[in-house]
C-alpha cells in the first residue's frame, strides 16, 4: 500500500470513530480530500485508494489536475476564494463550490455555467467568528444571500461552508461550532435542496462530526504536510 491510501485508511477510520461517538450514521459524512499544492500523481493515487471528490483552493491550479485526470470519474469541488475573473473557470470545470460569499459572484457563476453540465452546487462560505484573515458572508445576512442564491437557474443550494478559527478555547470552539450548527439548521428548513454542512479539517475533524458536519475537508490527514508558498 501507498501511503496515500495508508492515510485514507485511518481518515476513514477515524470518521467512523467520530460518527459512532457522536451517535451519528457512519456513513453521514462524506470525505472530500483536499489536494491543494499536490500533483496530479497524488490525486491518482487517492483515487486508485477509492476517494472520489477532492478539493482545490486555488481556480487555475484546480483546472490544471481536472484537465490531466478528465478520464477518471472524479468529482471537484472548489473550496477557495472565487475571484471575479476566475469565475467562468470555475462554472466550467468544477461541480461545487463551497466559498460562495457574494450574490455577485453566484449569478456570475450561474450565467457561466454551460447548458450541457448539470447545475454547479454551491455551499455559501459563513464567517461563523469574524476571523480577521477570512471570507465569508456574516452570519446576519446569511437567509439573504440563501433566498437569493436558491433563485438563480444554473445553481443548487446545497448548504454551509465554515472554516472556524482555530482556538485553544474548547468552550469558544464548541460555542462557535453550535452556532454554526443552527445556522445550518435553519437554511436547511427553508431550502430543500439544502443537505450539506461543511466543517471540519484535519485538526477539527472530531468537534466538527460532533457539531453535525456532513462533509470534512481533508488535506494534510491524506496527502501529508504542505510547503508554504
Ligand atoms: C487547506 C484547506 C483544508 C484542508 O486542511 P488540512 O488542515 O490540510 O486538512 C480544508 N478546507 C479549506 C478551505 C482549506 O483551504
């Protein structure tokens, strides 16, 4: 074995751990890995493991690995910052974005998306603790946003994204993954296509299947550490 799929080995294994502590379904929370600064021999390698959807942060970079590995069943997700001039990349290539924070951007990316893929689905990016180095819509003008993201043609609302700050203050945290749970809870009761809370990294992975999350973001469990750059 690799040790790629060493790693998707125990990550499912500790996801099944958190579901059953939680009293939650182990099958209730899909894993997306996140193969940001990895290459395409990587994302292969995962694949060959079984995994199926990954996440990219950055548009270009995403495209390049979807273009390489187009004859492979995969399915991307785009869980970065969506720039106004990286949008049509993005509606073209991807089949979710998770860090929709601005209408602007969502009726670009529905005008974008070609006719002949399925609509993009779209989680809105919630900035869930005022976090000074991250996107997102507030909180308070989250059911806005929803109400008018469901409206436009080439998009599914499907639900959350959330990237809590890390914290040593298990209180704070879990206080912060609460009201992040409830902001789920309640598009979920306005919006029937709405079914997916994405919370939860490497590092949170436990209070985030604890606090409802449905589908964890995973980068360095799997592939290992990133450079910096
Ligand atoms: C990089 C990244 C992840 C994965 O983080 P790890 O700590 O490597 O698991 C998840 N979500 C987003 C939005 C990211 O940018």
């Amino acid at each position: 074995m690799t040790m790629i799929s060493d790693n998707l080995v125990q990550v499912h294994a500790h996801i099944a751990a958190a579901c059953q502590q939680a009293g939650r379904e182990p099958g209730s929370v899909k894993l997306l890995a996140v193969s940001k600064t990895f290459g395409a021999d990587a994302v292969q390698q995962a694949f060959d493991a079984g995994q199926r959807a990954f996440g990219e942060n950055y548009a270009q970079e995403g495209v390049e690995k979807i273009l390489l590995l187009r004859h492979l069943p995969m399915e991307w997700h785009m869980i970065g910052p969506v720039q106004s001039n990286k949008t049509r990349l993005v509606a073209e290539n991807f089949a979710w974005v998770h860090s929709v924070e601005r209408l602007k951007t969502a009726q670009r990316l529905s005008a974008q998306r070609p006719a002949h893929l399925p609509p993009l689905q779209v989680c809105l990016q919630v900035n869930i603790d005022d976090g000074p180095n991250k996107s997102g819509v507030a909180p308070q003008d989250l059911a806005a946003l929803a109400a008018a993201v469901a409206k436009l043609p080439r998009l599914c609302l499907r639900g959350l994204m959330v990237i809590p700050e890390p914290t040593p203050d298990l209180i704070a945290n879990n206080l912060c993954f609460l009201s992040a749970y409830r902001l789920f809870s309640s598009m979920k009761s306005k919006h029937a296509s709405v079914d997916c809370f994405s919370l939860g990294m490497s590092a949170d992975l436990e209070p985030a299947i604890q606090n409802g999350s449905t589908m964890v973001r995973i980068g360095t469990a799997i592939f290992g550490n990133r450079d910096k750059h």
